[in-house]
C-alpha cells in the first residue's frame, strides 16, 4: 500500500516538474515523497527484524 502511494507521488511529482510547475509545488511533493520512502524502508527494516 505505501509502495503505490510512492509510485502515486513520483509520477505526480514528475508530471509537476514536466509541466514547469512553480519550484515551491516541486519541493512540496519532493519532500512529501522523501518522507513517504523514509516510512517504507522503517517499516521493511522493522519486518527483517
């Protein structure tokens, strides 16, 4: 479920940057998508354990 939320935002944050969105759009979603692969590997690092 959070791996499609990561490949949601990635494509949203692609479109953004293809479109020339506005710089504070593009770190917005960057940022957001930073912490969203953040959560996915703590969660598969706590699973190994």
């Amino acid at each position: 479920m959070l791996n499609d939320e990561i490949c949601k935002l990635r494509d949203k944050l692609n479109k953004s940057i293809e479109d020339n969105a506005d710089y504070d759009e593009i770190y917005k979603i960057s940022v957001e998508l930073d912490k969203l692969i953040a959560s996915f590997y703590k969660n598969s690092m706590s699973q190994d354990v």
